[in-house]
C-alpha cells in the first residue's frame, strides 16, 4: 500500500515540471506552463494586480473543473484586465472574465488554426503584428500556431482530458480552466517558418528562437516559461510560448533573465 502511494506521488512530482502550455487537444497530447522592490502595478495601488483576498474555494460549481479547482488554494485574480496580468497554476482568471477586446491578429499563423485562436487582445494583436513584421526584414520567418482560448474551450479540454484519464493525469499536462495565459488573448505560441516543431523542444535553438529571446521584448513580448525556471513559474522551458507585457517591464524581465513570478515577487509555482 505504501508503496502503492509513493509511486502515486512520484508520478506527480516527476510530471508537474513537464506540464506545457497545453493547447489544442493534438499539441496537448504531444506534450502537454528578487532582489529589487517589487513594482507598483500602473493600475492598482497593490502590490500586484492578482492581490485578491478571494479563492475559488467553496463556490457554488456546475463543471467538474470548477468542482476540482475548489480544492486547491488558488487566488482569483482581482484585475484579469490589467496587461501585466500574472496568471499561472496558483493565480486563476475569474470565471466569469473573457476579454472584451479581442482582435484578428494579422499575421500568418498554421493552416491548422482555427478562428478562436487567432485572436489576441487589441495590444497584444498589434504589438505581435510588428513583431513579426520586423522579424520577416531581418528573414526570420514566424508563423501563428495558437494564440486566445476562450475558457469555455478550456473546461470541455480539461474535462476531456480528465474523462479519459482521470483528473491527477489529466492535470499533469493541461492547464486548469482559468490557469491558462493563453485565456487572457495576451500570450502565443509561435513557430518557424517551415511549420516544424510546433510546441515542442526541438523549436529551441532555432534561428527563430533565438530572435525571440533577443528581441522579443523590443515589442513588449516575454520568454514566459524560461529555461531553469520551471520550480518557479511550474512549466518546463517552452521558448515557442510568448507573453505580452508592455514593453518597459518585457526589457526589465529579459534582461533581469528573470520570470514574471519573480517581477511581482510572487510564491514560486512549485515550491
Ligand atoms: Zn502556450
């Protein structure tokens, strides 16, 4: 029995630093997300704009996802809206929020991507335009591979997965409905040019990711899920998964070589 539960636990423990920024149900399945004072959010007097006394805990659920989030102590972010936006495994998007100011992104994405995940939030949209306007000059060729999902699309994924495989599996490679960047239309997943190794390791390395990391944060973009980062933001290195920022805090966190968690000196995802 107890040996029974201790492979239980280290299955989980060995799975958690694995867990990708899940996107469709074909790419999830292949892989799958401070020293200085801690700055002022532009909007909000708090610390960060997360800071909320609330938690999913103990509300009323009709999703099994909804029902599962209730036991774990995960904060619900207080202002979904603001730019800077910290959401990951421990800060959740309200139910409710879906963003009001979702636009086409006008690059060229894969043939794969439906309507829903070319959209991007109207600055993010715009700064991901340039971006790849400006990478194509230097002949860097970026395609879209997934960028919004709504939190409808989110809960049918997750409660697929959890159908199939049960909720502890199922956790260990998508992201709980609201825990997703990609819910908030300011995160992407890009890929070269040729289409190849979308959300996957081998994109790291590549001409393309290489641009990103160096440029990236000249269009308010971050490297979101870093290299020997993942104890802290609770995803492996994802270098194809891009966030929008703004530019000031997209420089200070790329040249820092810090995570958005330590930006706003949050609690390390995996600690
Ligand atoms: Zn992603």
């Amino acid at each position: 029995m107890v040996k029974f539960f201790s492979t239980i636990l280290c299955t989980i423990m060995l799975a958690l630093p694995l867990t990708g920024c899940t996107g469709t149900i074909q790419n999830a399945e292949k892989n799958h997300q401070s020293e200085s004072k801690p700055p002022k959010d532009p909007n909000n007097d708090n610390q960060y704009p997360n800071q909320s006394t609330a938690t999913s805990g103990n509300t009323s659920s009709d999703t099994e996802a909804q029902k599962y989030s209730n036991t774990d102590s995960i904060q619900v972010i207080a202002k979904p809206k603001s730019i800077p936006v910290l959401v990951n495994k421990q800060n959740k998007l309200p139910d409710s929020y879906n963003p009001s100011d979702l636009i086409y992104a006008k690059i060229p994405f894969v043939n794969t991507a439906g309507a829903e995940k070319r959209k991007m939030r109207k600055e993010a949209a715009a700064a991901i335009e340039k971006l790849f306007a400006e990478a194509k000059q230097q002949d860097v060729n970026l395609l879209g591979v997934s960028a919004y999902r709504s939190h409808a699309t989110q809960i049918t994924l997750f409660n697929y997965y959890v159908k199939r495989d049960g909720y502890k599996k199922a956790r260990t490679y998508s992201a709980l409905p609201g825990t997703s960047e990609h819910e908030t239309g300011l995160a992407i997943d890009v890929t070269g040019g040729n289409g190849k190794c979308q959300a996957q390791d081998c994109f790291g390395g590549t001409k393309e990711a290489i641009w990103l990391q160096t440029h990236a944060a000249e269009y308010g973009f971050i490297i979101r899920y870093p290299k020997g980062k993942s104890s802290i933001t609770g995803y492996k290195y994802e270098p194809w998964h891009i966030r929008y920022v703004g530019k000031a805090i997209a420089i200070e966190i790329m040249d820092r070589g810090i995570t958005l968690e330590e930006y706003y000196q949050a609690t390390p995802v995996n600690k």
